[in-house]
C-alpha cells in the first residue's frame, strides 16, 4: 500500500487537539508533525476537519437470531453503515446456547463474518451457564481467540437470562482470568411478572413494552450486578444504561471504589417513551430493551458522561424491518422484536448533541467513542488513539456540514430510522481503516471480508503495538 499523508487537519484524541500532519505506512501512522512531505506519498487533505480516531463500537448485534427472526443488518452492510458514521471497529456479541460447546457458536460467528466486514471486529462471548465444560473451555478461548470480555444476560426470562449463581461465578472466574464481565441490568422475574399482568388485563399496545420494564429494574439489577461484582472483587461493565436510577447504582459503586463502568447509547440521550405511543403501531419501531424512558432521564445521563460515571457510548444495533418484522407483534407487544438500527448515527449524534451543545468536551466525545473503549476491551493502543504505531483507523469529519438524518440517506438494511427527520451538524467525510479508504468523500470504497478480526487483551492489559500479540 503506498504511503498517504493526511494534510491539514486538527487531530483531536482524548487528552490533546492540535495542528499536524500524520504520515501511514503499512496500515499504520508511522509519524506526527507539522508541514509533513514524503515523496511519493498520496496527499489526503483535511482542511476545515477534524481528524479523529475511528470510532469504536463495543456493542453490536449482526445476524442475530433473536425474537423469531434475524436481525436485519449483517456483518456486510451492517459495517458498511458503521463506517459511513465513522466506526472502524465494532465488538459483536456472540450468543452461546445451553449445554452445548462454546466453541460452535464462535466458529458461526466467525463464519457470518470472515468474508463479510469491511472494518476489524471482535467478539463478546456470552455465558449462560457455568458448569465443568465451560471452565474447562474458557482458558483455552481467551488464549487462541483473544475474546476477554463476557456477556451475562440478567433479563430475557426463558431466552438469554442467567441466574445470580451463573453471574456470581462468571464474575470471579472472570477475575482469574483477566476478562471483563459485561451485564444486560434489568430484573427479568420482575419484568415476566408485570409482561403477563398487562396481557391479562388485554394491555397489547408497543407502550407496553416500556410500562411492563420500568425503571426501578433495571436499577435494582445494576445495583445487584455492582454487589456482586464488589463481593467477587471483580471487574463489570453495564451495557445500555438508560435511566438514572441505574447510572445512580454506577456512581454509587465507583465511589466504592469498586471496577464497574456503564455504557448508555443515544437512543437513550435523545429519544424519550413518547415515541412508543405513536398511531398505527409504529411505537414498535422503538421497542427495544431497556426501553426508552421518561424525558427527564436524558439529562441525567449527559451529566453522568460528563462527569464520568458513564464512560462510553455503544449502538446496541439491533435492527428489524418494520415491515415483516416488527410487525410480528400487532396485537402483542411481547412479540415485537427487541432492538434498533443504530450503529450509522451513534458517532454523529454524539458530536452533534453532546459536543455542539456543549454537554461534553472535544476530547470527552473521542474518549467516550474510542479510546475509554479500546482500553477496556483490550485494543489500546493499537486501536482509540492517534500516534505512531497505532493502526491508522482515521475519520476526517467536518465539523460545520448540516444534515438530516433519514431512511432515504442512510446506509443500513432496514426499512426506517430511529432517528428519522432529526437535524445534526457534522458529517464523517473520508474514513481509514488500517491506513486504506473505506469511505471516500462520502462514498463507499472499502471491500468485503477486508475487516480483520480482532483478538483483544486481556482485561488491564495493552496489545502491544503493532502486533496482535498479548502483552501478558
Ligand atoms: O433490545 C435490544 N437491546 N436488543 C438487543 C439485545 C440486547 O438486549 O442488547
Ligand atoms: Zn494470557
Ligand atoms: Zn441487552
Ligand atoms: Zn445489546
């Protein structure tokens, strides 16, 4: 690959924003200073842009069978949308099934993958049960596939969900093995309970769906999550963290001084309950799990990524057609699957509503994209930064183009968007994945199965550069 030099821009990473040039060589930035030339190199202009590390998300469900269906966006176009918004990496949860080898589903998952991705990917395992096999396996997975962060469902009763005896020892084997235990926070009892409440009393309707998952569970679950996290003196981190009561039981823990950390999505910072009570069903294109939340819980959430109890943003992309799909659930809302399409805006709407406005520094939102998240799942500093050595995953964004954000525009496979009619500022123009375009001037120049998989570190542990090897 020839050399190329990205002229001009402010490149911005989690500490520092400053003027200079970056020089990449064989997939990587091979050097940082002003007034850059290099002989042959192809010149990549950024003036007026911002040049970020490509962003990171660390919570996607592609081809996920889920629901009674599969959801929609795959490792094709589901990266492809992912780059367009100035993703470069995204970690994948790979679903495990009862009484069966963990090494079956990791080998599907890289089957729907290899040929597909056009950015790097990795992969969350997820553990429903602990008995002899699977610790015997474990070990042996972390080592050969560098997958050190595990997922326990605490809701989705008679589907993904695991008792407190599986979460409590996943925590502390977890801890021996250096791997970072992630948990789906809502008390899934409680929600079967008031779920089969509302459908005696003929309570069908999507706004069910939030009504039957208030808040008071999934803060009850996160408090119960972070105990026992403090019990096995172990390390967790809460996916989709939608409402204080559960960022409160977060901060409640890290003053504790114990090692937990919350994710929220931007769903949550921008969309409220009210949008599951729109006509003619359409509230089913915002069902998903945590569901959306009262109005007021949107500034609760800025305020705990500002003052860092919520670290990072993740999509939780999970996206189904309304036609064909969600509409499995006319007349049920216990039937409409669970998720949505995020992973094009999750960049962008961050940028827009949090650095725009003023709720977050500059060098929050890159921490808060990128590099909190390659530190805590094992990819820094070869991924979430911009210095010599790192893999130059690069997204030039103007800072200053306004758009709206819609179905007709955006890159996804479904057939509507959350975010739809919502006007941001900022736009990833030109996107690097290992130092080659993927998107070029807003257009999609990357190739399938380019993507590399990603084996991470161990938890607290750094990949050293430019290497895939672990530093342990
Ligand atoms: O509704 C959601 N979030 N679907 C994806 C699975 C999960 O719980 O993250
Ligand atoms: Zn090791
Ligand atoms: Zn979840
Ligand atoms: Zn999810």
């Amino acid at each position: 690959m020839a050399q190329k030099i990205i002229k001009n821009g402010t490149i911005v990473t989690a500490s520092d924003t400053f003027q200079a040039d970056i020089l990449i060589e064989n997939e990587q930035i091979s050097m940082i200073c002003q007034d850059l030339s290099f002989d042959g190199a192809e010149s990549v202009d950024a003036t007026g842009c911002y040049v970020f590390p490509g962003g990171i998300d660390p919570h996607t469900h592609l081809e996920m069978p889920f629901g009674g269906t599969v959801s929609k966006d795959d490792f094709e176009t589901g990266t492809i949308a992912a780059a367009f918004g100035g993703t470069t990496s995204v970690i994948d949860f790979c679903i495990t099934r009862k009484g069966e080898s963990l090494r079956n589903p990791i080998r599907e998952w890289h089957a729907k993958s290899k040929d597909k991705a056009v950015i790097d990917y990795g992969f969350h395992l997820m553990i429903g049960e602990i008995n002899e096999d699977v610790l015997n396996e474990l070990p042996l997975i972390l080592e050969e596939e560098g997958i050190t962060s595990f997922k326990v469902f605490m809701a989705y009763k008679n589907v993904f969900q695991a008792d407190d005896g599986t979460l409590f020892q996943t925590l502390k084997t977890a801890k021996e093995l250096g791997a970072l235990v992630m948990v789906h926070a809502e008390n899934g009892d409680v929600i079967d309970h008031l779920v089969k409440d509302a459908l005696e009393a003929g309570n069908t309707d999507p706004i069910y769906h939030a009504l039957t998952r208030p808040p008071e569970a999934e803060g009850e679950a996160t408090g119960r999550a972070t105990l026992l996290t403090g019990l096995a003196k172990s390390q967790l981190y809460v996916v989709h963290v939608s409402c204080d009561e559960s960022a409160q039981k977060i901060k409640e823990a890290r003053e504790k001084g114990y090692d937990v950390w919350g994710e929220t999505c931007p769903q949550y910072l921008v969309l409220d309950q009210t949008y599951m009570e729109k006509p003619n069903f359409e509230g089913a294109k915002y069902v998903w799990s945590p569901p959306l939340r009262e109005k007021w819980n949107q500034d609760k959430l800025w305020n705990a990524l500002k003052n860092g109890y919520l670290q990072t943003i993740g999509s939780d992309q999970c996206s189904f057609d309304f036609k064909g799909q969600k509409d499995l659930g006319k007349g049920d809302f216990t039937k409409i699957p669970n998720g949505g399409p995020m992973i094009e805006d999750r960049f962008s709407i961050l940028f827009s509503e949090g650095v725009k406005k003023g709720r977050i520094t500059l060098n929050q939102f890159v921490d808060i994209t990128s590099t909190r998240i390659a530190k805590l799942f094992g990819l820094y500093p070869k991924k979430g930064t911009i210095s010599v050595g790192a893999d130059a995953d690069i997204v030039i964004f103007d800072p200053t183009v306004e758009r709206t954000i819609s179905v007709d525009t955006h890159h996804m496979a479904v057939d509507y968007n959350a975010f739809e009619g919502m006007e941001i500022t900022g736009e990833p123009i030109t996107v690097l994945s290992r130092g080659a375009f993927v998107i070029k001037d807003k257009q999609f120049v990357g190739s399938l199965g380019a993507g590399n998989y990603l084996k991470r570190a161990h938890y607290g542990k750094m990949l050293t550069n430019g290497s895939d090897k672990v530093t342990v």
